[in-house]
C-alpha cells in the first residue's frame, strides 16, 4: 500500500505514484491535481469551517480556503474533522459537498499519542501542568487542551498513516517541514512560531529514519 499525506508549505511538485490513499490537509488540497490517487480525504479543522465566527486577521483567508476546496471541483469531500468539544456538528450540514467520515476530538489525539509513543515515554514529555490537564482530558473533565500538549493536524496524520505501514508499504509527506524549522510558510502566511513543535518534532524524530518514509523537498525560506 502505498499512502501519503499532504500539508501546507509550499512545494513544487506531485508525484507519479498511483496512492492508494492520500489525506489532503486543507491549505494541501488544490494541490490535488498533481496527484494520482484511489482514495482522497481531506483532514480539516472545525474552525476553518466556522471562519465566521471568527474576527480576526485570518478570518478571510479561511473564507477563502474554503471556498476554493468547495468549487474546486464537483466531487464531495471526504472529510477527517478535527473538532473541539464544543463545536456542534449538525451545523456542517449545510456544507452539502463535505461528507464527515470520522471525526477526531483533542481526547482522541492524546491516546492516539500515547499508544503511539508508549505511555512513558510520552509522559516524559510532559510537564506536571501537562500531565494534570491529559489526566483531566482522558477522564473527560475537561474536552480540550493546549497546543503544545499535542500535534498539529498534520502530523498527526502522519502518525496514524504511518502506524497503517506494513513491511510492503511506504508513506509520502508533501508540504511538510522539519518541525526545528522556526518560520515556515504554507499557501497564505509566514509564520515565526510553531504552537505544537514539541510534539510534531517527537513524531518526526521517530520516523525520519525510517525508510519506509519519504519526506519531499518544500520551496526554500525566504
């Protein structure tokens, strides 16, 4: 089986490979073309659906995303949500083209996290703050936590496409950088931080050796 999972910096080209499945992160999904693919799935989060409840400088840049992933194409999106708590999912009925096959809450993600790194190892990482809030978030105190006590959408899919990986399947990663890296661009902004480095770079520091793991070049920083 041959996966891949695509994210938002800036990369020039696709791929050749027929994927048997490929997720697209939503500021990766116009880059659809320049792939071939048995299977799509876009991983996207609540509130760039919600961009109206939002008033901030990025509220029209998610308008805009997601109007482009919506009149792209005729086909209906096959969606990942990444949701918090309080989010109503009912509302996402009006999106007639996003079909929701799974849907993903911040308590989901820490157990996925420590099935993935082992329940020690993982606990390590954390500060006793963190450790209190994931105690919190598993007993269902408490419905979400902070950035830095998880991974970006991203690789978090590529931590559950990677655990899919048999000794006859690889896995493709586009648009991605190094976690370390402190600015990085995707489609519409720079940015000088990264809120779930900690996390994101522990998963990639797992796989980057991995030969079943290909991790294709991003345009250069300027």
């Amino acid at each position: 089986m041959k996966y891949a999972v695509v994210g938002g910096a800036r990369f020039k080209k696709g791929s050749e490979i027929l994927f048997d499945k490929i997720i697209f992160q939503s500021n990766g999904y116009l880059s659809k073309k320049i792939f071939k693919y048995k299977k799509n799935l876009i991983g996207i989060q609540d509130f760039t659906l919600r961009f109206f409840e939002h008033d901030d400088e990025l509220k029209y840049k998610r308008y805009s995303k997601v109007l482009d992933m919506l009149y792209l194409d005729n086909d209906c999106l096959d969606v990942i949500l990444h949701k918090s708590h309080s989010s109503d999912i009912s509302f996402f009925k009006q999106y007639s083209k996003i079909n929701i096959i799974k849907i993903l809450d911040h308590r989901d993600v820490i157990i996925d996290l420590f099935k993935f790194f082992g329940f020690w190892n993982l606990l390590r990482t954390y500060n006793l703050k963190e450790i209190i809030l994931a105690a919190l978030l598993f007993f269902k105190i408490i419905h979400k936590v902070n950035s830095n006590l998880r991974p970006s959408n991203g690789f978090y899919n590529i931590m559950r496409s990677y655990n899919k990986l048999d000794n006859n399947s690889e896995l493709h990663c586009f648009g991605f950088s190094n976690p370390d890296t402190k600015i990085y661009i995707n489609d519409y902004l720079k940015f000088n931080f990264r809120p779930h480095q900690k996390i994101d770079q522990k998963i990639f520091n797992k796989i980057i050796r991995d030969k079943k793991v290909f991790w294709n070049k991003i345009d250069a920083i300027n």
